[in-house]
C-alpha cells in the first residue's frame, strides 16, 4: 500500500525490505502460537506428552524409541513433508521449500520456483514483491488446477502484470551449477527446451504423508502410503479397527482447519462411537496471495461434469463501491447454482480479504437444502466487499455447456 501513496494522497520517502526482521518477526509469531499449544497440552491433566520416534508392534501396542506402549485406541496425525521431484542436479545444487525459504539469510537476486500451486503462488508473488526475481515453473497447463479455470487464470494474469514469469506447461528436465553460486534450471516448456537462471531454487510440488515408513503400518495391518496417505473409510477408521487417522495424512485436502475438523470426528468415533462422517465436499479452501483465492464446492467445470443443469452469477469488484473507495478492485465473485433446486454448488472468490468473505456461501451450503435465498433477501451493510456476494446472486443465469460458460471477467 505504501507504494501506492500515491493513489491515496500520501508519500513515503523510502521504502525499503527489511528481510531480517521479517524473519525475526515470523519466528516470533510461529513460537507464540506453537508455545500456546504445547503448553496447552503439556499442562493438561489428562494427557501425557512424549516425545519421540514411534512405531507400531501390533494394532494396540507401540515403541516409542525403544519405549513401549499400549492403547486400545489410536489416532495418526503424523503431517506431512514436501515432495521433491526426481530432477538430475538438483539435490547436489540445493533447494529451498517452503519450510525453509522463510529461514534464509539473505534474499537471493533471482529464484526458479518450480510448482505453481498455493505454495508457489504465495511464495512467488512475496518474493518478487520484495525485490527477488521470480520464475515460477508450472507443469500443468494453468496454475492453481484444482481452482475454478476462471479464478485460475484471472490469478495468473495478475501475477504477470505485476512482472511474475510464470512459465506453464513447463517440466524441469534438470538443474546445472554456473559456477560463483549461480545455477540454472532446465525445463521442456510446451515441447521445446529452455534454460532459466538463477541464484536459488524453492521446491512447491506438493506434499506427501509423513514418514509412514517409520511407522511400520504393516505390523498393525494398516493400508497405506506415503504417496497416497493412509486409507480410511468415511467415519476416518483405517483397514485397522481400533486406528483412526486424520489431517493431511490422510490424502485428502491439506488445511490446517480440514485437520482440526478431522480431528474432532476421529475423537468422536474412537472415543464415543459416534459415527460421525467426514465430507470434502463443504472445506473451503484458500490462497493468500493478493488478492486472496477463496473457494467452497464444485467449480463450474466439476458442476457441469455432473450432469447437473446449472447457473452461474458473477460480480466484478471494479463494480462494488468499497473495492473502489479501498482501492482493491481485482477479481470477481462467482456462484456455481444448481439450475433445478436452487442450492448452491459452489463458491470462488478471487478478491481482497476474498478468504474472509466466503463464509456467506459456507453457510448457505450447511443448510438443509443449500438454498440461495437467505443470500437473496439479507440485507447487507453499506459499503463492504461483501455486497460483491450478493450482486454475484443476482446476476445468476443458467448456461448449457462449457463451451458457453463464459464470462467478462477480463472487461
């Protein structure tokens, strides 16, 4: 913002990146919310905390380094590690990701990111922000690919205008050294063959479950991989009976909120029987870039792909009075409506703070019938963002296909 005064009326004579001190001010924050909970559980008392490395020795029984113990219950919550691809060079010439390049000394001239999903836009769009260079290598033929094709593409035009090169459809074939520090990445970018230098190298191609090897699963007859995460039924019960798994070990969707909404029906079930059921299909998502891709449901293409007659509403924040007056008029809300019933399918939000405005479809979307109405009829307060919500409703038209599922997103 600052370097926008200009836009708003004020000027800031020097404005400079102070990358020590945002590490400092990152590693502030991780202790005070890690130091919480661990105190929480370290002080509760009814839980005992060890720490160390475990192993199953049957269903019921565990060695913790050599320690061993037994319990009729268990729950797996062992996270996940970043997968790093099979690239020649590229182990001898060192990488960061994303649990280390926030712990870098100095901020390098130039990086290749190779990945284009929520921890590559991120990370790249941070990084070029503060003064870096930034390549980003996306081997699919849009970023973010598991988003709506709209919200996706409206991200990467962004990120280009601002001076991002985001090079898709490109696979890393190898990693070079140049000599005095300097690398260079080679990649097969839509069929032909190009070189990308650079001074450091952050590895976002995704995350596998966490040492499941260690584990040894087998010994307690649980199915699973580090690959695929470990297999559970709807209720999170694993191919053991007394087991339960939750979070991104899991396989499924790899939030920090889907890990403690998992974790909740995993206690339920192991403790109490319950019964309950996991459902992917109400976790929202979220990007935080700037500005911010927020998402719930079905997107247009999944929607379509069901067979479902459906309607689409959408609204540009150029046209929503409190993105004007703020100065963040980039993207859009869309709607993805079931054409029939009225219910709602789906919700993306490419906006300023666009995480924060996605509530109002969530609810919709626990109802009883997903029903679009109580959207129709709140009355919503003057200006706020989230008037774009409700301005998408009204916009609501039904479409036949893909082919005509087209927008003005780019007027």
């Amino acid at each position: 913002m600052a370097r926008r005064g200009d836009e708003f009326g004020f000027t800031v004579r020097r404005l400079e990146v102070d990358w020590p001190r945002i590490r400092e001010r990152k590693d502030q924050i991780v202790s005070l919310m890690r130091g919480r909970l661990e105190r929480r559980i370290e002080e509760h008392p009814h839980i005992d905390l060890i720490r160390g490395s475990a192993s199953f020795l049957e269903p019921d029984r565990l060695s913790v380094d050599g320690r061993v113990i037994r319990s009729s219950k268990v729950i797996l919550a062992s996270g996940v590690v970043p997968v790093i691809p099979d690239i020649p060079g590229l182990q001898e010439a060192g990488f960061e990701t994303n649990e280390t390049v926030m712990d870098m000394e100095e901020l390098p001239r130039s990086m290749v990111v190779i990945g284009g999903g929520p921890e590559g836009m991120e990370f790249s769009q941070m990084l070029h922000r503060f003064g870096v260079r930034v390549t980003v290598l996306q081997r699919r033929d849009r970023v973010l690919p598991r988003e709506d094709e709209e919200v996706s593409e409206a991200l990467l035009a962004i990120l280009r205008e601002e001076g991002v090169d985001v090079q898709t459809e490109a696979v890393p074939t190898a990693v070079e050294r140049l000599g005095r520090g300097k690398l260079t990445v080679i990649a097969d970018v839509a069929g032909t063959s190009k070189r990308f230098d650079c001074d450091r190298i952050l590895v976002t191609a995704g995350r596998r479950a966490h040492h499941l090897e260690d584990l040894d699963l087998g010994a307690a007859g649980i199915q699973g991989d580090s690959e695929t995460g470990i297999v559970v039924d709807g209720t999170l019960q694993t191919t053991a009976s007394n087991v339960w798994a939750m979070g991104d070990v899991i396989g499924r969707m790899q939030y920090t909120h889907f890990a403690v909404y998992t974790a909740g029906i995993a206690v339920d079930n192991a403790l109490r029987s319950a019964g309950r059921v996991f459902d992917t299909g109400r976790v929202p998502g979220a990007v935080f870039t700037d500005p911010e891709v927020a998402s719930v449901g079905l997107t247009e293409q999944e929607a379509l792909a069901s067979g479902r007659r459906v309607k689409i509403g959408r609204q540009l924040f150029r046209r929503v009075g409190r993105a004007i007056t703020i100065g963040e008029t980039k993207g859009f809300v869309k709607l993805v409506v079931d054409a029939d019933s009225d219910a709602l399918l789906g919700m993306h939000i490419l906006s300023h703070i666009g995480a924060d405005l996605l509530p109002q479809g969530m609810v919709m979307m626990h109802t009883p019938d997903r029903s679009i109405t109580p959207l129709v009829e709140a009355l919503v307060t003057h200006p706020t963002l989230s008037e774009g919500v409700k301005a998408a409703v009204t916009s609501l038209k039904p479409i036949e296909s893909v082919a005509t599922a087209t927008g003005d997103i780019g007027e």
